[in-house]
C-alpha cells in the first residue's frame, strides 16, 4: 500500500489483540469478539481493542465493509461483563462513568465509521450485544437464536443504544414492550420486526454475510459513506441527546439497591426479589439503601452515618437501640 503516510494499511496481525481478531481480507475486515467461555461479553479491555480495530477499519481505504460478529455458534455478543460489574464497578461506581464513556466510543465508532458495517448475528444478541447490532447498519442472523434487552430485569437501564434505536428500528411499541418486559425476541421474530434484515440457516450464514458485502462494495464508496452519514440522521439525535446523562444516571444508580439485588441474584442463581423493593418503598422504607439510610449516630463513640436498621455500632460494637436515633451526621 502507498497511501498517504498518514493512514497508510496496517496488517491486522499488527494490533496484537487479545480479547478479539481482526482480521482483513478482499475488502471486507472482520471483527470478533473472542471471549466463547464469556459468552462474548465485552470487558473494559475488550471495549478498547473494538475501538481500535473498528477506527483502523474505517481509515483503511483496502476496507470497504466492515463484519462484526462473536467467536464460536452460542453467541454473538451479551454485553457487559457481570463479573467485572460487580466486582469493579459496583465497588467504584465513579468508575463505571468512565467505562460507560469507553462503551460509547465503542458505540460511535460503528456508528461514525465510514464504512458499512454488518452485524453478523451467530447466537444470542443481548443487553449490550443487542445494543451492538443496533449500532450497526445491517445484520444478518441465524436463524436459530434470539435478540433482547435486559435492563429492567437485571437492575440497570438499556440505553447504551436500545432506549434510543428500538423505537426508530421497529416501532414504540414494540420498542416499549422489548424495553419493559425484556422477552427474547428469536431470529424469525426480529425479521418481521425489522430488527435484522435477513435471517439465514446457520450454515448459511457465512455465505449470507459474503454476498451482501460483496453487493455493498459494487456500489461506489463516497456515495455510500454520505448515504450512511444521511440516514444517521436520527440515530445520531437520539443518541447524542441522551448518551451523556445515560453515563452519569447509570454510575449514580450503581450505587443503589437496584443493580445490587440484581447481581446477588444473578450470582447466587436465584430469583431477582423486585416485589421487596416495592414493598419496602410503599411501606414507607428506602429502596435505595441496603439497610436504610446513613441516619444514626453511635453514642458511645461518636460514629456517624450508621444505617437505619443496624442494631449495633458497625464501628465500636455498641448497641445502637435506646442511645441516639435519628440524628445522623
Ligand atoms: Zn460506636
């Protein structure tokens, strides 16, 4: 390659990633998140190579179609890596403002990028994974898997994409019922839906995705950036209106009882108790706070912010009942 020094080709072995492949090849640069055993989760490293690799792609004028798509046949990307919510950012909640901030870069990468992108939709697309396909222009899926957003079951919001595309892609109601309820929405269904624009069989799918890259890269390439640019148009209102208070509202709420019970569920394998935390609001309690708000004071020595419903000093010991109540620093 001779292009101008200044965004000349790379070689795609270059980057050395290691949580995906990238990978170009006849015009077309593939981009698979490599985390199988994960079911493609994505983890703050993986965020920052997808940017790289998707930027790279997008300056390389040997690319004229970008696939994103997951390792293996179970799925194509789930999101968030729960491990790392939990351990991480549920602790620093600061933190996720800044992961969030990685997250949408990933996000406007795919959307910004010159170049087509196709999702290539191999297995289950949700929360985050759902939300990475919406982002893309075209999706191809197999036919045996589904789609969904998890955010109100799970303790936390989808708007990292879905709140702002469902209603755009397939209609507010559907948009509202996929947002609220969180179903699965398989392969045939998100066809109808307009969710994806072809659903193939599975050994289909490679093929699938050739041919349409192929029809996309016999149109010419400036017309099809400034097409891409155009249609944009209110992908790129609903995100940029909300995307930077979904960051900040998302990192707040990290710090509540929401995410919380949401993740002790999912890591102790049982059910989410969303009816305890009506219940505690409407008797009166806080739904926020764990063991109710930081209002006591300890009179023994002095201790201040100890929560409502401590029975004992978490600091000296001292047992809190019948000595200062209610005067919290
Ligand atoms: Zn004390």
């Amino acid at each position: 390659m001779t292009a101008t020094a200044y965004f000349a080709s790379k070689e795609a072995s270059s980057f050395g990633f290691k949580d995906i492949l990238y990978e170009k090849k006849d015009w077309v640069a593939r981009v698979t998140i490599n985390r199988p055993e994960s079911f493609n989760c994505y983890t703050t490293d993986t965020l920052r190579e997808l940017i790289v690799a998707i930027d790279d792609a997008s300056n390389d004028d040997a690319v004229g179609v970008i696939v994103l798509t997951g390792a293996g046949e179970k799925a194509f990307c789930t999101g968030g890596d729960v491990k790392e919510y939990a351990g991480v950012y549920t602790k620093r909640p600061h933190d996720y403002w800044k992961y969030m901030g990685l997250f949408s870069k990933y996000i406007e990468s795919i959307l910004r990028s010159g170049k087509v992108t196709i999702a290539r939709i191999n297995g289950i697309a949700v929360g985050g994974g759902n939300e990475s396909q919406l982002a893309c222009d075209l999706a191809v899926m197999a036919d045996d898997t589904y789609l969904g957003q998890v955010g109100t079951s799970v303790g936390s919001v989808a708007c990292g994409g879905a709140t702002q595309w469902l209603s755009i892609t397939i209609g507010d109601r559907r948009a509202r019922e996929m947002l609220f309820l969180n179903p699965r929405i398989p392969a045939q269904k998100a066809l109808e839906w307009g969710l994806v624009n072809r659903v193939v069989p599975r050994a289909k799918l490679d093929e699938e995705v050739a041919t349409l890259a192929k029809q996309l890269l016999e149109k010419f390439p400036e017309c099809t950036r400034y097409t891409k640019q155009q249609v944009n148009y209110w992908k790129e209102q609903a995100w940029y209106a909300t995307v930077g208070h979904a960051r900040d509202w998302l990192s707040t709420h990290f710090t509540t009882l929401e995410p919380y019970e949401g993740m002790q569920a999912f890591v102790e394998k049982r059910k989410v108790d969303f009816m305890g935390q009506r219940r505690k609001a409407a008797e009166g309690g806080s739904s926020e706070f764990l063991w109710g708000p930081y209002e006591h004071t300890c009179a023994k020595c002095g201790a201040k912010g100890i929560p409502q419903q401590f029975k004992f000093c978490g600091s000296c010991g001292a047992p809190l009942t019948g000595l200062a109540q209610g005067n919290g620093g």
